[in-house]
C-alpha cells in the first residue's frame, strides 16, 4: 500500500493542475482529474506514484460514483474551469448557467462528495480562484461573479469544518503563462508577451506552501501576483 499522503487535483493534465501535480508528484500519491482518461493515462506514467482519475465534473452521478471509493484522501485541489468574457448586456441564462457550473458547482459538489474522506485524514481544500476574484472589470461579469462566490464558499466551508481540522485555502493569482490567457490577451487585441506573466509553476509553488503547511497553521488565503504586470 502506498504510504504518501493522497492528493486529487481537477484539471491535472494541463497548464496550472499540470503545474500542481508535478510540484506534489514527489510527496504524495495523485489521482490526476480530468476528462480524457488516455492523456491522464500518460501523464501518470511520468511520475513516481499517480493514476487517472477521470471524470466529467459536470456529470453528477459519475463524480459521486467516484468519491464513494475513496475511503481517505489528504489533499484535494481544485483547478479545472472555464473562462468566457463579454458585455452583461450580451450575455444570457444559458452563459451565466454554465460557466457556474464548471467554476463554482462543480468544485462544491466534488468537495462534498468527499468531505467524509477529507475529515478522516484532516485534509486540505486548496480552490484555485483568480485576482477576479478580489476584482470586478469590464466583460468580466459572469467570470468575475464565479470567482467572487468561490472565495465565499471557501470561506464558509473552513467555518464550518473548523472543528474536522479540515484545512481550506483560497489561491488568487494574476494572470499565467497559459494558452488561456494567450488565447484572452489575444482577443482583446493585446500582444503576448510571456514574461509579462506568472509562470504556471510559481502558482503551484503556493499551492504546495498551503499544502505542506505545518499543523498548526492555516493559509486561508494566498494572493499572487506578476512582478512586473499591473492588473488582474
């Protein structure tokens, strides 16, 4: 049986989960998440202790089928999401519908699912929010209020599990070297500069800062931001 500590990370096969799953790789045993079971496949291969854990987090049933196996587990992380951008006056129900439910239900019904497993070993929750959870700006509404109401539901889940000793820590970074936020500088007609940026890999750093935090001590909430890049 392994003896590393358990962590499940959302969004393992790419860009900042990517990032958190190799920082972790060499302390604890990962359940890689994600949808394409082949490429989390692969992935595992790569490190010293690691299976696929796939699953669409949309798909209810799927994601309670899956936590009901897991007896114990130390560490969850929580990096899959989704980000749109537009006028309020351009978006619908059907916008605002879905992109909650990947960045906010999602992550809460997963984290409930495995709350039992989390209490068991007086685990950690670590949610990987955004600045635009701290921020509001133009077009950024429906990303923004996602964000803004996965901060509350950490905060009110480390209230409540205060007394399991269940850990739950907020991660707000800046913007990331990613193919997402090419894809976001790109469309608002900006020029890509990755040095502008922080590195997928400084973000998982914090994430393991909150993860391996000694016992007594708690980081509720880490912002990180690029050195040298002003806003979000």
């Amino acid at each position: 049986m392994n003896s590393h500590p358990k962590a499940i990370i959302t969004g393992a096969s790419r860009g900042i989960g990517l990032a958190v799953a190799r920082s972790l790789a060499d302390s604890h045993h990962l359940l890689l998440g994600g949808r394409d079971y082949e490429a989390l496949s692969t992935l595992a291969a790569e490190f010293p202790s690691a299976v696929p854990w796939a699953c669409d987090l949309g798909d209810s049933t799927k994601v309670q089928e899956l936590a009901s196996g897991i007896d114990s587990v130390d560490v969850l992380v929580h990096c899959a999401g989704m980000y749109t951008r537009g006028l309020v006056a351009d978006r619908d129900r059907e916008d605002w519908r879905r992109e909650f439910e990947l960045n906010l239900f999602a992550p809460a019904e997963l984290t409930r699912f495995l709350l039992p497993a989390l209490r068991k070993s007086r685990g950690i929750v670590v949610f990987l929010n955004s600045g635009a959870g701290q921020f509001s700006y133009s077009k950024g509404a429906v990303y923004s209020g996602t964000k803004f109401a996965l901060k509350t539901l950490a905060d009110t889940l480390r209230l409540e599990e205060r007394e399991s000793g269940l850990r739950v820590t907020s991660i707000h970074p800046g913007r990331v070297d990613t193919d997402l936020v090419r894809t976001v500088v790109e469309a608002e007609g900006g020029t890509y500069d990755p040095t502008g940026y922080l590195r997928a890999e400084t973000v998982a750093e914090a994430v393991r800062l909150a993860v391996t935090a000694p016992a007594d001590a708690s980081f509720d909430s880490i912002t990180v931001r690029p050195a040298f890049q002003s806003g979000l």
